[in-house]
C-alpha cells in the first residue's frame, strides 16, 4: 500500500477494534491488522464480557451484538477434594437493562466489534502478520508485514498483538516476562440443551451465572478455574502462572481433565458435548508488570500493555478502555500534530489516573504474596471446608466446643502468631 494512515492498529480484538472505532468516529484514517482468518479466530477469553466500557464504544450494544446471557449470579466455590464452601450475589436487577455483564463467545462478538469499526470507515485486513515496527529517526512510523511489498505507514501505530507482544519487546518497551508473570488458561465448550443448564444452574429464561472456583481446582497452584453459561453450551476452563505448572509438572489438559472430573464440578457438566477447546496466555503481572506504554509514534493496549485484573477478572474491559483512551490521545496528537512520546502521553496519564492504574496498584503485591506463600491456598480453603463440615455436623457436640475444635485446627499447623501474621498479610495486598 502507498497509502499513508493516520493509525495503524495491530490486532482487532477488543482493544484494538475499540480504538480503531473511536479513532474512526473522530475523522481519522485508520488501518486495523488481524493475523487470523477473521477478528476472534486467534482470540480466547474465559467468555465475560463487561456492559459499561463495550457500551462506551458502542451505546446499547447489547441490543444488536451477538451476546450470550446476561449474568444474573455470580458464584465463588472455595474446593477440596470432596467439598465446596460456596459463597456469591444474585440479582434479578441484573437481568434487565442495562445490565451489569454478560457471557459470549469471542469467535462471534470479536467479528461484530470489528465490524463496527469498519461501519465507521476502519479498512480492515485479516490472514496479514506484521513482522516488525518500522523507525526513522527514532520514530516508529509504519510496519512491515508478511505481505508482497508489505510496508505501510501511519502517524501512529498502536500496538493490540495480544499478551506476548513481539512488538513491543522488540522496541524495548518491556523483556521476556517470567513465569510467575504470565498464566496460562486451557478450557472447553461444551454444548448442553438451554433448559438442562437452567435447571443445573438455577435460571430462567435466557438469565446467565458465571461462577469462580478455587483451591483444588488448581491442586493448590495459583489461579482460578470457572464455570460461565451460554445459550446452549458452557464454558470451562482454568488456569495457573507458568510458574506454578512448572513446580506441580501439571500440563493444562491434565488440569483441565482434574477439573472436569472434580465430584463437585462434575454433575454440572454431565453429558455436555465436547465442541471446541482452546488454551490462551493471560498476563497476571500486574502493576509492576505493565511495559512502557508510550513511545514516539507508537502506543500499547490491551493484553498487549498487561492490563488485566486477575482477582475481579477483568481484562476485556480494561482492553477496551485501554483502546478508547489510546484514540483520545491520538485525537489530540493530529490536533497539534504532535505524534512524539510527549505528544502521545496523555495516553500514558489516563491509563495511571483512571479505574485500571487505580486497580491494579491497589493490588499490585497479591499475586507475588499468594504465589510466595501457599499455605493460603492449599492449607487455609481445606480447612474452611472442613470447618464448614464439622460446624453443620448435628452430632450431638456442643456449638462452643466445635468452635474452640475448629479454632485449634486453623491454628494446629501454623500456630496463633502464624495465622494473625497470615491473615495480616492477605489483608493488608486486599485493602
């Protein structure tokens, strides 16, 4: 292409197609790449997909997007071996508009959201993999792709490749992240009669519940596994830092087949129908993991730049919020024709000064904490189960002596000072 773009937005998932939508509303030029076959083929999430920052981009989205179920509850299974403590929230005012989440299968809304984009004047091109930013002068001012004669320009080129953005690290922007930085997620689709997952789950109607499980689930790693509901299918999944696979030798089939086989786990996916299974990187680094996110000529968003918030599974969103603030800030760079680091940085400001720079320091120390000390995981949900068994075992025993019995079992193996010190700990990466 000789055509020269304002933007290029490499990768049209959510963060991508968010900023080339934005950046498209405001006027500008905009090239989006997609090196699969189509916007969500290459793409994997969980399946949770957040109303409020979607609806920023596109108001009243749900109305025409290829959506799920609206979440109605959300469940939080804490697992043993052959026990769940279950905790969770549901509300029926969730199931009206303008909702609060919904379920979805990226396959299908990632190539709506791009279609957005493209309604606005987005040129979009899939099967096209960019090998490399092009610079002069210090100024990343266009890529190079695999295509014949496959070098293009912008004014700016936005950097939405995904969690393990070759991109970005062959800028500098950031290293080869560690194991304990990055988690890895296998989970399944498995098609199941709509009225099947309404009795199993408690629904009606077209209602969705979507449901966090720890503990054993991961046999004691750090991560979580889920449940979330679709239309006539269910999604499962799980995942653990590269870190934590690496000491249990565990390999993602192995603990996703752990999970299907778990006896609480299991009646809620009798009989579902195997119909497609996928395995994606999650960056579970954090706030001391986000890259630079700012250069000359070049911005980085979404999974891309970090931004995920493992403990509230939040990460489309942030994506999203991450792509509408990169374009403002692009919008006000050709405003004064300023595409230098300095010109682009009120992307970099936002991004610090708004829900996800406010989030991710809050929790900036957890996941280093949890990984550091396992006896959260692997010591204390085994024994709220237990605790939650003997409590509500009528036996005859005396309330106050099965308290001061449960007491003496949290405290048996870490003593008093190990168990205040522990909780002081969790407390204090939470607050």
């Amino acid at each position: 292409m000789s055509e020269k773009f304002d933007v290029i937005v490499v990768g049209a998932g959510p963060a991508g197609a968010a900023c080339a939508n934005i950046c498209a509303q405001n006027g500008l030029k905009v090239l989006m790449i997609e090196r699969g076959e189509y916007p969500g083929s290459k793409n994997v999430m969980g399946g949770i997909l957040y109303r409020k920052q979607t609806e920023e981009i596109v108001p009243e989205f749900w109305k025409e997007a290829p959506i799920e179920r609206p979440v109605v509850e959300q469940r939080f299974w804490l697992l043993e071996k052959e026990s769940m403590v279950s905790m969770g929230y549901k509300g029926k005012e969730w199931a009206q508009e303008p909702y609060n989440n919904f379920t979805v299968l990226r396959a299908q809304f990632d190539q709506w959201f791009a279609k957005k984009a493209v309604e606005q004047g987005v040129l979009l091109i899939n099967e096209t993999v960019v090998l490399e930013c092009i610079q002069e002068d210090g100024k990343v001012v266009g890529v190079r792709t695999d295509r014949p004669d496959g070098d293009i320009y912008a004014d700016v080129v936005v950097l939405a490749d995904g969690v393990n953005s070759l991109l970005a690290k062959s800028l500098g922007f950031h290293k080869e992240f560690k194991p304990d930085q990055v988690a890895l997620c296998a989970m399944e689709v498995l098609n199941m009669p709509k009225g099947k997952i309404n009795d199993r789950f408690g629904l009606e109607g077209n209602e969705g519940c979507s449901v966090e499980i720890f503990g054993d689930a991961t046999q004691g790693q750090l991560g979580t596994a889920f449940l979330y509901t679709n239309k006539d299918s269910i999604n499962i999944g799980v995942g653990t830092t590269l870190s934590g696979m690496i000491r249990a030798k565990v390999k993602p089939y192995e603990l996703l087949e752990y999970v299907k086989n778990h006896p609480m786990i299991r009646p809620y996916i009798h009989d579902g129908e195997p119909a497609e299974y996928l395995a994606h990187l999650i960056p579970e680094g954090g706030y001391y993991a986000i890259p630079k996110l700012t250069g000359n000529g070049v911005l980085v968003i979404g999974d891309a730049a970090q931004l995920v918030n493992a403990i509230h599974r939040e990460g489309s969103n942030m994506a999203m919020a991450s792509g509408k603030m990169a374009a403002e800030a692009i919008v006000k760079a050709k405003a004064k024709k300023d595409f230098s680091e300095v010109g682009l940085d009120s992307y970099r400001t936002s991004i610090y000064d708004s829900f996800i720079g406010k989030d991710l320091k809050k929790y900036k120390d957890l996941t280093h904490t949890f990984e550091a000390n396992p006896q959260y995981l692997n010591e204390y949900i085994p024994l709220m189960n237990r605790a939650a068994s003997q409590f509500f075992t009528i036996d005859g025993t005396p309330k106050r002596e099965k308290q001061a019995k449960i007491m003496q079992s949290f405290t048996a193996g870490r003593g008093k000072f190990g168990v205040v010190k522990d909780m002081y700990q969790a407390w204090k990466v939470m607050k």
